[in-house]
C-alpha cells in the first residue's frame, strides 16, 4: 500500500509539470505612458461680444443732482493673449459698447436752464494681466478710453445764448473680471469695467459757471463670450 500511495503521488506531479510546461509564457507588455491632464493654452487671438449694464457715476454739477439710471450696454471685442512663467497670461484687447439711450438730465435750480448729456457708445483699448490655473483666468486691465456723446442745454424760453462746455471724448479705464475656458476655443467671461473722462464744466453761459463741475464717469458690469483661435492647442504634460 505504501508504495502504491508513493507511485500515484508521483504520477500526479510528473502530470502537474506536463500541464505547466503546455502553458504559453505570459507575453510582456509595456505599462502604458501616464498622461496629465491638460494645461490649458491661453495663448491666440480671440474675438466675441458681450452685454451688460452702465451706471453713471456722477453727482451732478454742484446744488444739482444727476437723474440718470442704468442703462443697458452691448457690443464687441477682439484681442490677443500670451501665456508665459507658466501660469501668467498678458495681453490686449479693444472693446466697443453700444449704450441705451437713457441720458443724464439736470436741472440748474430755478434758472430755468437744463443739461443733457446723451452717451451713445463707450471704446476702449486696454492692456490685461492675468493668472490662470486650468481653464480660469483672473486679470486685471487698464488704458485708454473713449466715449461717443452728444450735449444739449436746454434754455428758458425766449432766451438765446451761446453754449460751450470742457467736455472731453477721451479719458482712462480700468476694470478686473475672470474668464473661462469651456473648450480649448471658447471662454465666457464677466468683468467689471470703469470710465473716466475727467470733468465737465459749462463755460458759457457764464450764468451757469457758478455751479462748478460735473465728473464724467460710467462703471459698467459686462457678461461675454470669446471665440479663440489658439495657437497650437493645449499642452500636455507626459511622465
């Protein structure tokens, strides 16, 4: 019985090796290379337009006040961005907005005089800086500006006088906002933006002089959309 319990355990482990030796060796296979996700590619020309709202920011020549509200705004812009250091982005942009037509009005006292100013567009070209980490962008952007408007004083009747005002077309913006890339071509963005163009003042008639100066001013809060052409897509990082 002893021996026959040795030759059976025997013949089960020669057969064992038989059926191990009849197996493939495991082919080898490189690990595949790990892939980072993306870095998003800041860097193109863009174009895209936006909507928003203006407010005006002045108070009025002095004993007067503005009775102007907020207005809404539309338009355009076009730039170009260069990402760099690698989480830093500059650039420029142009801008244009339309504004609604609702002016400033204001009365001076009982003289029976009026000013209207109507401020039909606001330009602006700026330069921008900006971190981004993935796909936002956070910046800055300052320069110049330029705004498209018309003045009307409004006389009593029967009067005829000369009118002459300091009124300037052109001034200085700033503004901060944060942008977003949905795709590697397209980004929305919301921005603040403010407009400077110094003082007004009425020159003539001379009767108005003594209420001063007016400050020129608009702060404006836009929502846009960009179409960018980048330039050679986003970047990969590969380990």
């Amino acid at each position: 019985m002893k021996k026959f319990l040795l030759g059976t355990v025997a013949l089960l482990a020669m057969g064992a090796s038989a059926s191990a030796a009849d197996l493939a060796a495991r082919p080898y296979t490189k690990a595949p290379a790990y892939v980072a996700a993306p870095i998003y590619n800041w860097t193109g020309f863009y174009i895209g337009g936006h909507v928003g709202g203006a407010f005006n920011g002045n108070s009025g020549f002095g004993g007067t006040s503005d009775n102007s509200d907020g207005r809404f705004l539309g338009g355009l812009q076009v730039g170009a961005d260069y990402q760099f250091a690698p989480n830093w982005v500059v650039g420029i942009e142009g801008q244009y907005s339309w504004v609604g037509s609702n002016n400033t009005n204001i009365v001076f006292g009982t003289t029976g005089y009026g000013y209207n100013l109507n401020q039909k567009g606001l330009a602006s070209v700026t330069g921008r800086l900006g971190y981004t980490w993935g796909p936002a962008l956070l910046y800055v952007k300052g320069g110049w500006a330029y705004q498209d408007a018309t003045e009307t004083l409004f006389i009593p009747v029967g009067a005829s006088t000369a009118f002459d005002t300091s009124t300037k077309s052109s001034g200085y913006t700033v503004g901060a906002g944060l942008e977003y890339l949905f795709t590697q071509n397209w980004s929305g963005k919301v921005e603040y933006q403010y407009y400077d163009f110094g003082n007004t003042t009425i020159n003539t008639p001379a009767l108005l002089g003594a209420f001063g100066s007016s400050k020129n001013d608009q702060h404006t809060v836009k929502a846009g959309l960009n179409y960018r052409f980048n330039w050679g897509g986003p970047v990969v990082a590969k380990y």
